[in-house]
C-alpha cells in the first residue's frame, strides 16, 4: 500500500455499474481519460470475491492510452506481476492456487515460459491445423439445416475448448466437467454458471476441478506416454530444468481457461461486426485466403476479449507525467488502448484491411505477450473460413446478452440467423 494520500479521478471506473455497460458505452468514458487523463488515479473497485471495499485501501492506477499500456508490459523491472495480474484483489487461497506463468516475474518466468515454448510452439499447432478445420466444419455443417441458432453455445464455444481437449489429451468423459469449470473460472459472479455458490467458492471449485484433471492426466501420461501436449510438457527439459507439476497444473488451467474464452468471445464479437460491416463481410469474402491474416488482427483488437490486467509498481515511475510510487497497483486497460486514436487511424470503424501492428490485444509486446496466440488465430481463421462458405448470409439477430465483468469483453448470448442448407 501507498503512503501517498491523493484525490480519486472524477470519471469513476471503479463503479460495477460501469462494468455492466455496453462496450460502447463504456469506450465512451475511456475516450475522455485518453484525452484528458491517461493515467488516473482510481478508488479501489468493489469485488464480490473480496467483500465490501475498505475506504482506507489504496486505489489503482488507471492505464488507458496504447503506449503506456505497452510501456508497462514492457518495464517487468519496474512493474511486477507476481503481486497478482487481476483487476480485483483476490483471496489469498485463490490467489495461491490461480497462480501461472501470468503471475511470475523474471527469472522464475523466463525459466517457465521457455520449457512451455519448447513445447507449445507454431510448429505443434500447425500439426494439428487439418484437425482444427475438420472441427470447425463439423461444427457449421452441424447447424447449418437449422437456419435460427443462439451463436455462442451453438458455434463460438465449441471450437476452442474441443481444440484444446484433443490438444491436450483431456479424456473424452472429462471434457464436459473442463468446459464447466472454465466457465466458472470466468462466471463465478453469474448465478447461471456458479449455482449462486459465493464468488470465491465458486472460483476455487474451478480450479480444484482444473487441477485434479490435470494431475490424473500427468500420471497417466508418466506411465504411458502419448503424442499430446500434456506428454510433451511432462517430458519437457531446457538447459537441465523442467517442469514441476504445480507449474503443469497452472498452465493446464491458464489454457483451458485463457485459451478457451478469449477465442469464444471474439469469434461471437467478429459475427456482430460483419453484420454491421457488410462492406468488410464483402471485402474478406472476395479473397478469404488471401486477407484473412490481416483480418484476423482486427478480429482480436476489435474484440479486445481480455480487458484488463494489473501490476505492481516495485519501484518509483514518471508515466504519463504522473508519478507511480513502489507498490501502486497499476491496471492496464486493453479495450481502451485498442481504441486509441493516437495508434490506429478511425479506430470505432471495423477495417480488415488496417495495419494492426499496435493493437495489445494479446499483451503489450512485452514478456507476458501470450503464448496462445498462433492458437487463436489458428482457430478464428477456421471458424470463419467454414461460417462464410457454408453460410454466406449468416449475420446477428438482435442485441446481444453481455457478460457483466471487469476482466472478459463477453457475450453470453447472441441469436443469428441464415438461410438453411438442405
């Protein structure tokens, strides 16, 4: 905690109403901040997991203009996420357990990261590309009599979390209580999912679950070895260090978890932008293979399915003309800099054909840029290859239900519609 006593900013985004806006909405109120105020100070925000705010905690650092973003993924010297990388404080039991490569800093993380990237690598992925197209096209040839779908249960859940069970090597009778659990590690304050079990509760059953799959499957895999990632990261050896179990428990969860939502929600946010964008749907459908790369940039900095991660200060920073002080929580807000009009020219518009070299939607091209990304794109190329050649007119039907939440950018449900195919 800061010693320093200071006035919050007058736009409070630390309000759960805000966070119960649209995207729009609230892209709104970050706009001004860009203008007037890219680093303010914000009151603590109110969490379920934590309890009612206490008025004499210190608050955060609102980061929200593109390049300070990219300035404070970069400096892991001066802001550290071993302190925890969420909006909210979490208990420390969840704290505990949740902990991932996310929340590491330098060497323990680059040691991390490198046994992960000898194994989690765009060579792994492009063995299995042919399986992720055979999925997506099952997935779309398997609505497409049915003409009148809900998108996210239908469509942009099923890709991701089927991609990484096979990955994986999840057992076919577990994959239902993975997918369940993930979505708990998202939804633990949405009754729908959590069964109305206390925020935290409901966080820690998800991990429990996550982890206690993880583990039967490293066991498996140490008795009997197979071609998956989960033998590959059991193997896994770099300048004679490897991996603990702890550390293939935590990255099992960071991918069932990171892995599976941020693709959901983009894949479902790029079907409402088509729709709205019918010359964009047009321009990527004239020469799908030969644009779909760039686009499927614009795809994630439209989206920006992660919102916000946060950090610790460790040492005194001029950011912005503000002075962060050692142990200032510092959140970066994703969504905010992938609208920056200092970064991207007519940012609000949908353009596929836009140079998107600074969007931070998987990171801010620091040491934390995400590990999953060749994944990602992998997976949205596929999805959209097969929705616009086996259903060229599909497009959103009415307003979408969203997620209220301060970390995923998410719809839970969105209707669409296409002409059926016999």
């Amino acid at each position: 905690m800061t010693a320093t006593k200071r006035d919050y900013d007058t736009v409070d985004i630390s309000d759960p109403a805000f966070w119960e806006k649209t995207p729009d909405e609230r892209e709104r109120v970050f706009s001004v901040l860009r203008r007037e105020r890219p680093v303010s100070w914000q009151r603590p925000i109110s969490s379920p997991l934590m309890g009612e705010v206490n008025e004499n905690e210190a608050g955060y650092w609102a980061v929200v203009r593109n390049e300070d973003i990219v300035t404070v993924s970069r400096r892991t010297d001066v802001f550290s996420s071993a302190r925890g990388v969420t909006f909210e404080d979490m208990p420390s039991e969840v704290l505990e357990m949740a902990s991932s490569i996310l929340t590491m800093d330098a060497p323990r993380h680059t040691k991390v990261r490198k046994l992960i990237s000898s194994t989690f690598t765009p060579k792994r992925i492009s063995l299995i590309e042919d399986q992720i197209y055979r999925q997506a096209h099952e997935i779309v040839r398997g609505i497409a009599h049915l003409g009148d779908v809900e998108f996210v249960s239908a469509v942009s859940a099923r890709l991701p979390m089927w991609t990484i069970s096979e990955m994986i090597g999840i057992p076919e009778e577990k994959r239902e209580e993975v997918r369940e659990a993930a979505n708990l590690m998202i939804s633990w304050d949405d009754d729908e999912v959590s069964d109305a079990l206390d925020p935290a509760t409901a966080m820690l059953n998800g991990i429990s679950t996550l982890h206690g799959v993880c583990q039967d499957v490293i066991d498996a895999r140490r008795a009997s070895p197979e071609n998956d990632l989960l033998t590959a990261l059991v193997q896994a050896e770099v300048d004679g260090a490897s991996l603990t179990d702890d550390e293939i428990r935590s990255f099992f969860t960071l991918l069932c978890v990171a892995g599976n939502d941020t693709t959901k929600q983009t894949t479902t946010h790029t079907l409402r932008a088509l729709t709205e964008y019918p010359d964009q749907r047009r321009y990527l459908a004239e020469d799908f293979d030969g644009r779909i790369d760039t686009a499927v940039l614009e795809f994630v900095r439209w989206a920006s399915p992660v919102m916000t991660f946060g950090r610790t200060a460790l040492k005194r920073f001029e950011l912005a003309g503000r002075t962060i002080e050692p142990g200032d929580r510092v959140v970066m807000f994703y969504a905010s800099g992938n609208q920056d009009e200092t970064a991207f020219d007519s940012p609000e518009r949908f353009d596929l054909s836009r140079d998107n070299r600074n969007h931070v939607a998987f990171g801010g091209r620091g040491p934390h840029y995400c590990l999953g990304s060749h994944l990602a794109k992998t997976q949205l190329k596929a999805i959209f290859s097969e929705l616009l050649t086996q259903l060229p007119d599909i497009r959103a039907e009415g307003e979408p239900e969203y997620l209220a939440s301060t970390f995923i950018n998410g719809i839970k449900k969105q209707r669409c519609v296409f002409t059926a195919q016999e």
